[in-house]
C-alpha cells in the first residue's frame, strides 16, 4: 500500500491516506485522502466500493462533487462542484437490461442499440438525433448522421481499404472531404483534402518510426540510432529543439519549457507570454495560469474559467457551462466536429489536420472557448500544445515533448519513445499519452498492474523504470493523469461512444477502457479494482443461470469451455472470471487464444457479462 511518493525535488511529495472512518461511509480498504502541496482530494465509498463523494481543497476553497448509485453500482445522479445536479434532483439516469446507458433526462432522450450493442441512434434533448451505422461483418463504424427536423447537420461515412485502414472520409461540412494513403507498415503517408489544396499533407519515416519529412514543416534530424534520445527531433523545418537528461523537451518552435521532477510542465513561454501549470495529488492538471488568468480543473469533467463559469461535461457529447447546455458531435476519433446549442442549430464547428491541428474554429457567441477538441481533449491555444493526459503533445510537429514511460513490451505502446498513435492519427488516437487504440475496439492492452503508481515499486518514471532505450535519460517522461491511488471510477454507462465520466486516476482509465468499446466489443464494461471480498457474494460468477446466454447474435453457437486462466495473473492481479468455472466461446477448440465472454467476473459491476478480446478480435467473429 502506498503511503507516500516523492519526486526528484523534494518539493513534490504526494501523501496517501486510507481507512478514514466519516459518517455514513465504508472507507475501510479504501484510499480516502491524496495530498501534495497543491491540493488535498478527499474520498468517500459506499459498501460496493463506489465513490459517493470527492472534494478537492485548493486555495482554501472546497469543491465536492457527490454520486448517487443503483443497487448494482450504475450511476444514477451526479452533482458537480457548483451544485449543479445531473440529471436532476428528481430524475435519474436510465439504463437497459444490459447496462447501457439509455436516458439522461434533460439531455438524452433515448439510445437505441443494435444486437451487438452498438449504438445506432441517439436522441439530444435540443431535439438532434445523431445516427452511426456499421459494418455488417467487421463491426466499424461507417457513417454518422445528425439531423434537426429536416436539417441535416453532419453526414459523414468512411470507407476502407482491403487493410481495414480508412481510404476515405466523405462529408457535408466544409473542407471535409479526404482521402489517406498509407505506406507498407501502415504508416500514414498522405492526407489529400479535396476541399482545400491548402490543408494537404504528405508525410516520409524512418525503419525506427521517426517522422522524416512532413510536407507542411519540411524534412527532420534525429541523433544517430546510437546516441542518447535518438526518437527525439533537433530540428524540423527550420525550427530546432533542445532537450533535458529526461528526454524532455525544453526548447524550440519559440516555447521555453521548465519541468517538475515528476517531468511534467510547470512553466511555457510563448510570444514572452508564460504559462504556469500546477498539478494535483491525482497526477491530474489542476491549475492553468496565463497573464493572471487561472483555470482550475476539477477532474477531466470539470473546470472553472478564469471568468468563474463552470464548465462541465457529464458525458463527452454533452457540454454545460453554468446552465447554457450545448451537444457535441464527435467523429470515429472522438473529435467534436460541431457543437449544437439549444435550438439544435449548429453554434460551433472545428476542423482538424490528421496529426491534430486546429484549422477553422467557429467560436460559440458569447461563450467561453470549447477546449475539448480532437480526440476529445483539451487543448491549449497559449502554448500551441495538447494536453493528453500523462503527456503534452505538439500536432505541428506530430511528436510528444517527453519520451512515454510505458514499457514498448505492451502492445500500442511502441519502441519509438515521442510518436503519435504509432504514426496513424487517422486509425489510432491516444488520450492517455501512452498508447494508441483503434477506432473500432478501443482496445486497451495495458494491464492494470503494470507501471501502476500504486503497486509498482518504480512509479510515474522515475530512475530506472521500464521504459528502456537511450531515449529515457535518467527517467521516462511525467505522468500527468496519474493517480497514485486505488482504482476510483465513477461513469454513466453510455455505449453510445466509449468515454469514462470520471476517472479518477489514471489506471482507473485503463481499466474501465479495457472494456470500452464503439464497435466489436458489444457495449460498455466498467470495472473497478475491487477485491472478491464479500462485497458482491450474492453474484454468482463463471457462469449464468440456466437459460442465460451472452448478448450475442447467435447464443446457440457459444460453447461453454474450461477458464483459459487456472490462476491469478502475475503482480498480485487478479483473473476477470471465476477459476472454476468456464468461459463462452465461439472457438472451442483454441481453448487458450480466442475471444470470449464470462459472467459476473471480478471487478464488475453494471451488466454482468464482460467481453473479454483476445489480441483485438471481439466474439462475434465466426457468428
């Protein structure tokens, strides 16, 4: 258990406080407090595990956000730090037999799924309806639609190549329309808009996965394959770039950067403007500072502008700032493409190049700036920067300022230490900063357990962690999404697009997306690093009652088999299923590599059935 981290400044102590007894909680077994010199974040469960409220104490200010749950452990109500109760004081959100989310009154009416859980229509309360269809066979998503009455808003269809890479992206909105084209190793190697000749790019890479040429930056230089940090550019077009001992970038393309000992960025300088970050006990971003102006953070779902309008988002489609609702529409990256506001007419728009720039923004009139933008994140117009979590990312220069972590083992992590998505930014996206998944599975390969900040004995990259290679220097990059604490979630369970409401930490992420899916993976699984201890006795897991099959198209062809896992996994985690009893699957006869569903298994709660994939293939192959 930990107790307490310190980073290469002794300045940056983090303190970790468990079992605190309050009224009306179960804190037994759980971490209740997180401290640093920032801030202090209080924690309270419920008898599942739930976390019920969470308060941050910041500047002599406390801000709560409180939770209310069903009997099963699916959100029903959250009330954010300016009071403001999702859906309402009286109403609740509304799920399906198999825990996806179907109303949240006062801004979804309703969300209809296909028999593979997908998503196919979804009502707004402004009155837009958004539609995807998919591919019969393969699961992907081809077409979005989002209507007003007889308005058409968005149209957007994808089409694919024999590799299942996009080719194509057809669209009603302005300079939308493109085509990509991809090298042998599917790398991206062209984006052609048939809009606007302006905003084509064609891009060249090395066998090491560095980018060596980008049309609209020109050709980059990288150390030799043998010197230290040697994915890491010194100079692209005619910018170049310095780096500290960490790797981490501390100069170029006129920004001055200063880092923390956790290596994340604590002061920018841009146009001789500087930006000043202070992060949370968390790991989180907590506060923005520019010219006098603060933006504090209150979790990713959250945050308070320097003019104090609170900005929240209960779910990544919906934006509330005060009590001004607006709706935002995403394309297969989670990309807001347009903003719709309360008349369900469109109040913003954004377009981006492949690598993340912004291009056009339409403001919203008299609102402040929506930030979240490609891939769902937030970025930062004062710095030129993405906030992506663990990591701050450069769309001009399609790399990373600091080398990722995450040991290149896993897959989508990579051996290149600053790449983007493994080099296709229009398949892969990577809100963590530290792995890319596709737009179909959103698959997550990283295990809970490792490089956790809790249970690893190395954390959040310091020396001599598992980052490997010469581009680590003496650590591997900050991580700013971290959390240091035992696994806390809390979400709505919307399958409509793969999203956790509220993670609390970063592995809390990584867990609840292992299962998150748009596509092959049937639905939305959440799942929280709780111990089989009693908690959930009353569950049987391995396997259903009699007569209850998984959801899936064709129940009759599932064969139950034996646990393809007699034990835990390694690193004291645990298997998601029960040892002793068996497994769906549609391939019996691979009993240890195929995909496959289990019921009740550990760590679950919502829908009782867990897909589990197998390098990326979702159950439903060979229906």
């Amino acid at each position: 258990m930990l107790l307490q981290s310190t980073a290469a400044f002794a300045s940056d102590v983090t303190t970790y406080t468990y079992d605190e007894a309050r009224p009306g909680t179960f804190n037994v077994g759980e971490l209740t407090t997180v401290s640093n010199n920032a801030a202090t974040i209080r924690y309270d469960h419920d008898a599942l595990g739930n976390v019920t409220t969470k308060s941050w104490e910041v500047d002599g200010q406390t801000y709560t956000q409180s939770f209310t749950y069903a009997p099963h452990g699916e959100l029903l109500r959250w009330t954010f730090a300016d009071g403001d109760v999702i859906p309402s004081a009286s109403g609740t959100a509304q799920y399906d037999v198999f825990g996806n989310l179907k109303s949240l009154p006062g801004l979804i009416e309703d969300i209809s799924y296909n028999s593979a859980f997908q998503p196919v229509a979804t009502v707004y309360a402004n009155g837009v309806t958004e539609t995807r269809t998919y591919d019969p066979d393969r699961q992907w998503l081809t077409a979005i639609t989002a209507t007003a009455g007889a308005s058409t808003l968005l149209s957007e269809s994808y089409s694919r190549n024999d590799r299942g890479l996009i080719a194509e992206v057809t669209s009603n909105r302005p300079d939308s329309n493109w085509q990509y084209s991809y090298d042998t190793v599917d790398r991206l190697s062209s984006a052609a808009n048939l809009d606007n000749a302006d905003y084509t790019q064609t891009f060249q890479y090395d066998a090491a996965d560095n980018v060596t040429y980008n049309s609209a930056v020109g050709s980059y230089i990288y150390p030799a394959p043998t010197a230290p940090r040697p994915h890491a550019v010194t100079q692209a077009g005619n910018q170049t770039y310095a780096y500290d001992g960490n790797g981490n970038m501390t100069s170029g393309a006129g920004r001055t950067i200063t880092y923390d000992g956790e290596n994340r960025p604590v002061f920018i300088t841009k146009g001789g403007v500087t930006t000043a970050f202070i992060y949370g006990p968390d790991g989180r971003r907590l506060k923005k500072t520019t010219a006098g102006n603060t933006t504090l953070y209150l979790g990713p779902d959250e945050e308070i502008t320097p003019d104090s309008v609170h900005i929240k988002h209960p779910l990544p489609d919906v934006r509330i700032a005060d009590s001004e609702k607006s709706w935002l529409h995403r394309d297969h990256l989670n990309s807001v493409k347009l903003v719709s506001g309360a008349t369900g007419t469109v109040i913003a728009e954004n377009l981006f190049r492949p690598y993340g720039e912004r291009t056009d923004v339409q403001a919203l009139a008299g609102q402040p700036r929506v930030s979240k933008g490609w891939i769902g994140e937030r970025d930062d117009p004062e710095t030129g920067l993405i906030y992506l979590n663990a990591r701050y990312y450069d769309p001009f220069l399609s790399r990373f300022l600091s080398p990722d972590w995450y040991s290149p083992k896993h897959r989508s992590v990579g051996t290149n230490r600053y790449a983007y998505g493994l080099n296709n930014p229009i398949l892969y996206k990577d809100p963590t900063g530290h792995y890319a998944r596709d737009d179909v599975t959103e698959l997550d390969t990283i295990y809970v357990g490792d490089n956790d900040p809790v249970t690893d004995s190395n954390p959040r990259g310091k020396a001599g962690s598992t980052c490997g290679g010469n581009d680590c220097g003496r650590g591997a990059g900050g991580e700013g999404s971290g959390g240091g604490s035992k696994e806390v979630q809390v979400a709505f369970a919307q399958a409509a697009i793969p999203f956790v409401v509220g993670c609390f930490a970063s592995s809390a992420c990584e867990a609840a997306l292992y299962g998150a899916t748009t596509g092959a993976l049937f639905g939305w699984i959440l799942f929280n690093e709780v111990d089989d201890d009693g908690k959930n006795k009353d569950r049987p897991r391995g396997l259903p009652p009699e007569g209850i099959s998984p959801p899936v198209q064709n129940p009759d062809k599932v064969t139950v088999g034996e646990p393809s896992r007699k034990k835990p996994r390694e690193r004291g985690e645990k298997s998601l299923w029960d040892e002793d009893n068996g497994e769906f699957r549609y391939f019996p006869e691979d009993e240890h590599h195929n995909p496959h569903w289990d019921y009740n298994a550990h760590d679950k709660k919502g829908s009782p059935w867990v897909n589990i994939p197998i390098d990326g293939k979702p159950p439903v192959k060979g229906n």
